[in-house]
C-alpha cells in the first residue's frame, strides 16, 4: 500500500520560525476532506480549490453471469480530483486491468476519462444537496481490449441528505453511453452510509442499470434482460484527516452465485 508521508522539516535555532513551523503541521494534520471512494454511487462534495487527492486501489472480479467465465484483476484504478474553485473540481480516471479467459489472457486500460463535478445547491433541512457531474471516456480504437471504439458520454445528478449526525442518504440519476451501444444506459444508485465514529463509517447500496435494448450480457444464459441489478457493501477507516483505507464487496442480483467483485482501497489528499 501506500503510505502516508510527511514533508521533513529542518532543524533551526530560531525560536520563531520553530513556532510558525509548528502552528502550520498542525493546520495540515487537521485539514480534512471527503472522498468519493468507495462505491459505486457518487457523493456530492466537491474537493477544495487547489487541493489534489488520488484514489486508488486494487479490484478481483469473478464473473460467470451469461455463461462467461472470467477472471478480472484491476491492478490499478486511479482518480484524481483536482479542485478549481469553491464550486467545480476536475476529474481524471485510469484503470489498468487484466483479464483471465479460458480463451486466453489480455490486458490493458480499462478505463480512461476525464470529467469534472459542479456544485449546484447547497441543500437545506429537507431539500437535499445537489451536485452535477459530467464524463467524457476516452476511446481506445480498434485494438483495445476494453475501451470503446467511440467517444462516450456520462451525466449524473448526485444528491445527498443528512438524516442525522450518524446517517446519511444518497442517491445517484444519470445516463451513460459508451460510445459503441445503441442506446445509452440509465442509471440509478442509493446509498445509505453509517458513521458510529469519526474515523470509521459503514455503507450498503444498490446501484442499477437500464437499456431499452437487449442486454444478454446482464441476463441469465439463454435469457433476456434490460436491467442489470448490483449491491455493495463497504467500509472506510480515516487513518488520517488526509489519509483513508476502504474496501468493498459486489454482487449481482441477476446471477447472485456467478458474480462477485471485491476491492481494496487509498484515498490520499495529496497536499
């Protein structure tokens, strides 16, 4: 894993450069900052300006759905999210991936992107918090094993509330298309997080896909499906205001015993 680094600081004879030295640490070790790892669905924060974190981590997937029989190992999956001002971020994604087929074996990017999350209402004591996030994936050409051909699109609104000091609810509209399909996918997520402490929360959530065409990859074999039903349960573990480990589980309520995917995580509030 990643560790958690410190500017080293030289040593001085003078007392008040000593002080401001110490009263800046201080600032830093108490900075925090919400990530959006992990989880499907995303949260409506949006980073700070000038403040940059990289969220990163490792995936295995099992997947079996639709008579497939497949291994998928992310080696390294990596946002980094760069604030702009008090309302907007920029967003920039790649995954590496590598996959195990009883055909054969391949690899490569499994995902590049680039997007950006605007802030657009605050929220109140029952209206929620609203953020828009736009995607634009990168397409990878002829040759790619996983990206597409195209230049594909993806638009959510994110919208979150407080239930209380320890619940909190989000749920997650977009559209998503990826460049090669006909159609574009409709997606819907919600997400139920519990915070017992300030160091560790808890979630569970579903998050689901549509598509008015045919989707047989989603279906069982021999079978038709326009919906793609996932869950996921995760934690996070704040070891740091600027550092925080997670991990997570899929399934799929299509196939619930041909598909699983778990993962490990970072996010790092780099400065």
């Amino acid at each position: 894993m990643i560790a958690y680094l410190k500017s080293g600081l030289r040593r001085t004879l003078c007392p008040s450069l000593l002080t401001f030295i110490s009263v800046h640490s201080m600032a830093q070790n108490t900075e925090d900052y919400s990530p959006d790892a992990p989880g499907a669905t995303t949260g409506v924060d949006i980073m700070k300006p000038g403040k940059i974190d990289w969220e990163t981590g490792i995936v295995l997937e099992w997947d079996r759905r639709n008579g497939e029989h497949a291994r998928n190992f992310t080696i390294n999956t990596s946002l980094f999210r760069l604030g702009l001002t008090p309302q907007a971020e920029v967003r920039l994604q790649i995954d590496e991936c590598i996959t195990h087929t009883p055909e054969g074996n391949f690899g490569g990017i499994a995902n590049a992107a680039i997007g950006t999350k605007i802030k657009v209402y605050e929220g109140g004591k029952v209206i929620p918090k609203v953020s828009f996030m736009g995607t634009i994936l990168i397409p990878g050409g002829s040759n790619a094993h996983y990206l597409p051909k195209h230049v594909g699109i993806q638009a959510h609104l994110l919208f979150e509330n407080e239930l209380s000091s320890k619940f909190t609810l989000g749920y997650d509209l977009g559209g998503e298309w990826d460049g090669d399909t006909e159609s574009p996918d409709l997606f819907f997520g919600a997400n139920l997080t519990y915070q017992p402490t300030d160091k560790w929360s808890f979630f569970v959530e579903s998050y689901n896909r549509y598509n008015s065409k045919r989707q047989d990859d989603w279906a069982k074999l021999g079978h038709d499906s326009h919906f793609n039903f996932m869950s996921e349960v995760g934690m996070d573990y704040k070891v740091s205001p600027r550092l925080h480990l997670n991990t997570y589980y899929d399934i799929s309520f299509n196939e619930f015993s041909r598909y699983s995917n778990i993962g490990l995580g970072i996010t790092w509030l780099l400065n």
